[in-house]
C-alpha cells in the first residue's frame, strides 16, 4: 500500500508546520502510539458502524482525558470531534494492531522517523500537552521536603532573632 503520493503531501505539511493536519489528517494513530509508548497510556478510537479501519484514535490519560494532536480534552469531546459532532462509541485499540495497520503504510524509514520525532517533539514542547507527562511521585515528594526544610530554617532563623 505505499502511497508516495501521501508520503509527499506529509513531507509538504512538515515543511508548512501544518502538524494539525498531518496528526488529525491520517496520522493520529502514530500521536497515539507514541504516547502508548513513552507511558503506556491506553490507545482509544472510534470507527464507523461495520468499518474495520478506525476513523481516529486518541491516547487516554486517566478515566476519561483523551489526548490527541488538539489537546487534552474528556474522551467523549474528542469522539465527537471526530464523529462530525454527534456522539461515537470508543473502543479499546490494540497497540500492535496500530503498528502492522502503520507498516501497512510502507511509508520510508525516513518518513517514520521524522514523523515519530515530530509527534515527541510537538508533545515535549507544545503547551497544550504539559498536563500530558506522567506526574512523578519522586519528584514531587522531594519538593515538599525540601519546601518543608526551608520553612523549618525559616522557623529557627526566627526563633533565634
């Protein structure tokens, strides 16, 4: 199934930073597993009735926070978005049924590197996906201490004066 043809319109659409388009145009299941990957986020996505192909897929955060190249919104906002406005069931979505359904693609190494880069960096970088990363307990922890130990010498400097 390699469509150069697609391939250079994605190529096109980094150049132009049209990563909207490139994310929710077709290659919201790369977004998607990169998150799986990086953190393990369950993969979500819809697909019309008696279709095989999923029509999008989304990353979930917690319960009910999808995570898609628009943001991080409730699932069923992003099932609607996807769905023309009106309501869509999401489902559960294989990971390793997203990576064949990706080398389906027969896109070049090249292409799928960039493209993967891209989705990290876009979710490194961009605003909209701070709340994205995993909250790590041992730095927060730390920060408390450490919060605490300076509100401790702030106590005794003021004892002592």
């Amino acid at each position: 199934m390699n469509d150069t043809n697609s391939a250079s319109k994605i190529f096109r659409r980094i150049v132009r930073c049209d990563f909207e388009a490139i994310f929710a145009g077709g290659e919201c299941t790369r977004f998607a597993l990169r998150l799986h990957d990086r953190w393990n986020y369950k993969i979500r996505g819809i697909r019309y009735p008696n279709e095989r192909n999923w029509t999008h897929v989304w990353a979930l955060k917690d319960a009910d926070l999808g995570i898609d190249i628009r943001g991080i919104y409730p699932e069923t906002l992003i099932a609607k978005l996807a769905n023309g406005g009106k309501d869509a069931l999401a489902e559960d979505v294989d990971a390793e049924s997203i990576r064949g359904f990706l080398l389906g693609k027969e896109y070049s190494a090249e292409l799928a590197v960039a493209l993967d880069e891209l989705a990290d960096k876009i979710i490194d970088t961009h605003e909209r996906f701070e709340c994205v990363k995993p909250v790590d307990g041992n730095k927060i922890t730390a920060l408390l201490e450490d919060l605490q130990h300076t509100a401790n010498q702030a106590s005794a400097s003021n004892h002592d004066a």
